[in-house]
C-alpha cells in the first residue's frame, strides 16, 4: 500500500531588492495575476494555479527563496509529516497561516539545505469570478491577455551547502514521500536529484552547492501551454533588456523544454513545457554521470551561460538574517 504524506507544491516565497522591477517582471512579461498585498508582500497567481496563489514576492535587501510551501493529503498526514520532521529536529513550530488567501494554519521547519519549509493542510481552491471566470470549467481564470501567460508553479531547485546537507535533505525528503525520479552523478559522487510528490518527473530539484552558503535558490519554474511561448519570451527579454541564462534548449533530465532568465531582483526564474509523468511504483531513479553524459543531462541541445550555474546568488552577508539564525541553531551551520 502506497501513504503519500504529501500531495503537492503549492507556493514559493521569494524576495527582491527591486519589488516594482521584479513585479513588473511577474506580471507584465510572464503574464501573472496580482491577487493581493499585505505589507511587503505581493501575491501572484498563474491560470492554472488551482489555490489562491503560487508566488508571493517579498521586498527585501537581497535575492532568494524565504519559504516553500506543500499541502499534505490530509489532515491525519500533516500531524504524521510533523512527526518525521521533529524526529530530525528540524521543527520551527505552528504558524496561524493566511485565511485571507485562502490559506489555513502550517507547521514550518529548516531543511537540512538551509531552506524554510512549510505543510499545510487546510487550503481553499481559488476560483476566478466576473471577467476573470473561464468557460473552460475546470480552469480556474481565463488567461490574462498579458505577457507569457505562464501556465501554474512547476517546481523550485535549491541549492546544499555541502554534501553532509545534500544527504541529509533526501533522506527527509524521502521520509516525507518525494520519489526520486533522476539523479545526477561526478564519478562516485552524487551532486543532484529531482524528486516529486505529485507524479510529475520532479517538483523539488536540490544540488550541491560549492558556494557553502545555506538556504540558497538556484531557481523557481513555472509551466506554459505551449512550447511556442518558450521563443516568445526569449524576444521578449531580449527586447526588454533582461539577461537570459540558459536556453531555449531540451533537458536530457526530465525531457523538458526550458528558457532561463535573471528577473531584474536577481532570482533566476525558468519557463518550461513538457517533461514527463510517472507514475511507476517501483521506479528505479535515472542516474547521469558527467563524466560519461557531459552536460547533456542540462541541456540535450540548446546552451546555458556562466551565470547560469551560479543560480540566485547571495553573498554571505546577504542572507536573511532569520534562515541565518536558524541555520546556525538547527543545522549548526558556519554563517
């Protein structure tokens, strides 16, 4: 018999220095739905997104990732996630979460990586009202006439300080029912995985990091309808003057078609369409080797630049101070 604890991704907190350039980015060129504000945040959704919202941006004195958030199947299922994660020590406790948007109580913990998870449980499905409602019925909006019209979140690619974090994160990971899909290998030595928990090649992706800084984003992904969007966007930023990082070009991981580009805050932000679903039981991973694959398992055909691998960089003195606090307290981290 098969428990899933987890159900699914459901929203990524990142933050900007730039939050009128990097909402103009949002919304304007990829196309997505401003929701709401509260504070310094701004809360931004997809079509497709089937919850309030995918994406909330946060201003802020760097780049990065603050928070991941995934749904647990049930309620039961949150209770027993939390209990894996206190068994690792990692917990940071209840928040009252945002019924205004739809989004009820979580328990939030570090990732051995440095990042800040949260599990929800109580989430209320968003559908559009007025101009906004699709006659496609199961859709929850119309398209925005506007950008890229990006699809829904797709996934997140964290980075691991050091391979101690790396191992450490894919044994709770896999605790907490994530299947690993792929793997990516130098010789004997394992640097990446992409894993998910709902049936999709991979919804977390988590590589080492030689940079020895916790809690960094590589970047955050979201799905178009077609895989024409992809050339779509790769004019428009190069008419608008954004920094493309990599593509248009086919994943030899996950088969997936992909364009990279640095929004103006800095975080590196993917497109992607394609991939595939599995779906198999007894999958056993997929495992590349750069000494035998090259770089074909990033790019099959196509190209990324330098910048690329460095991904949402953020010096030492430009963590956020509370995942600097907790990286020292939870995971004794030297930051």
């Amino acid at each position: 018999m098969v428990n899933k604890i987890l159900s699914q991704l459901v929203n990524v907190e990142v933050v900007t220095p730039k939050i009128d350039d990097t909402l103009w980015f949002f919304k304007d060129i990829l196309g997505l739905n401003e929701i709401g504000r509260k504070g310094r945040s701004v809360y931004l959704r997809g079509w497709e997104d089937w919850y309030t919202y995918s994406l909330k941006v946060t201003e802020s004195d760097t780049a990065g990732v603050r928070e991941i958030t995934w749904r647990a199947y049930s309620e039961q299922d949150l209770m027993e996630a939390v209990k894996i994660i206190n068994s690792y020590g990692l917990g940071l406790g209840w928040d009252d979460g945002e019924p205004d948007m739809g989004v009820g109580k979580g328990y939030k913990f570090v990732l051995p990586s440095g990042q800040i998870g949260k599990i929800v449980w109580d989430l209320k499905l968003w559908r559009a009202s007025g101009n906004l409602r699709s006659g496609y019925k199961a859709r929850p909006m119309k398209k925005l006439p506007q950008g890229m019209q990006a699809k829904d979140l797709s996934h997140i690619f964290i980075f691991a300080y050091n391979d101690s974090a790396l191992a450490k994160s894919i044994e709770l990971l896999k605790k907490l029912t994530f299947k690993v899909n792929e793997i990516l290998k130098e010789g004997d030595h394992t640097i990446a995985y992409w894993m998910a928990v709902n049936g999709t090649a991979h919804d977390l992706a988590i590589s080492l990091d030689p940079s020895g800084v916790p809690g960094r984003l590589n970047h955050v992904t979201f799905n178009v309808d077609y895989a024409d969007d992809l050339l779509r966007a790769a004019d428009a930023y190069s008419d608008y003057g954004l920094e493309i990082v990599g593509g248009p070009l086919r994943h030899g991981i996950t088969d997936s078609h992909s364009l990279y580009v640095k929004e103006p805050g800095g975080n590196i932000i993917e497109l992607l369409h394609g991939g595939y679903i599995n779906t198999v039981p007894d999958w056993e991973p997929v495992v590349w080797d750069t000494k035998e694959d090259e770089n074909r398992w990033l790019y099959y055909w196509g190209h990324v630049t330098e910048a690329f691998w460095n991904g949402s960089p953020i010096p030492p003195n430009k963590v956020l101070d509370e995942i600097k606090e907790i990286a020292r307290q939870k995971l004794g981290a030297k930051i």
